[in-house]
C-alpha cells in the first residue's frame, strides 16, 4: 500500500497474498518464511603492499662536467701544423626540374629510401625564402621538398648532387 502525506511517499511493504516473488539466488531462504536476503558490504582483508626490491649496488663511476687534469708533468711540446693535400672536388650540382632530372639518373647522389615504398632519395639544394636549402627528391614519383619552418615545402627548380 502507497500513502501520501505531505507530499512525502511512504511504502509499507506487505507480502502479496499469494506469496513472496520467487527467489533465484543461493541459497533460497527457509520454505514457508518471510525472509528476505539484502545484498550488504563485506569487511575483505587488506595486505600490506610487498617489500620494495632491494636497491642495486653502488657504481663506482660517476660521470660529472668537472675535468680532472692529469697529475704527472707533460713537456710543453709547439704545435705541429699538418698539411692537408688539396682533394679534387668529386661532387657537381646540376640544375633540374622534376620532370628533367631523371637524365642524372646515373649520376645522381643517393641519400637514402622512401619509407613506405623502398624508391631512391636524391640530395638536392633549392633557393627558398631568400635562403638557400638542402632538400630531397623522390625521383620515382616526381616530387622534390626543402625542409622550411617545420613543414617540407615543394620545389620545382633545384640543383641535384650528382658524381662526377
């Protein structure tokens, strides 16, 4: 039965005449009786944590931004002066376009692969932006970028590295 005062609700829980709803949990209360089971909270047991691994042994090398002079006396020894012998420059650049670059194919200086399909790289230089720039070629799909404020920027007029 529902009754309403003062806009509160109260129920009085009665069992229906033709008794209590069937009961399918375990285990069923007593036959004949008007117990009901209430799920509750349950105390569980609370372990402590386990025991932090021992901490590994001291190294003895301690690496700092101070240097250590040598202790023992070096003669003071004049600086020598090496000669470099001047090298031929084996390396030439060569103006091209996306479309005329592929007659320095074998020539061409390869940096490196595509990633996703394995094509060659080639090195080139293009003026961007008042700056001159190292950048890249795909030659097998045509497409040459210089690297600019994050971003790859295509060309279309640059120089190849290319062997002589």
């Amino acid at each position: 039965m529902v009754f309403g005062i003062n806009k509160c609700i109260f129920i009085n829980i009665l069992v229906p005449p033709h008794g209590p709803p069937p009961y399918h949990r375990y285990p069923p209360p007593p036959p004949g009786s008007n117990v009901a089971f209430v799920p509750t909270p349950v105390m569980m047991p609370v372990y402590p944590p386990p025991p932090a691994p021992p901490m590994p042994e001291p190294n003895a090398t301690y690496v700092t931004n101070y240097y250590y002079p040598p202790t023992y006396h070096q003669p003071h020894q004049p600086e020598q002066h090496h000669l470099v012998p001047q090298v031929e420059e084996l390396i030439d650049w060569a103006s091209a376009t996306p479309q005329t670059a592929v007659n320095y194919t074998h020539r061409a200086f390869v940096a490196g692969k595509e990633g996703w399909d394995g094509s060659p790289l080639w090195i080139i230089r293009s003026h961007h932006n008042g700056e001159f720039i190292p950048g890249k070629l795909a030659i097998k799909h045509r497409a040459s970028y210089v690297p600019y404020s994050g971003k790859e920027v295509p060309v279309h007029n640059f120089e190849v590295k290319t062997n002589l």
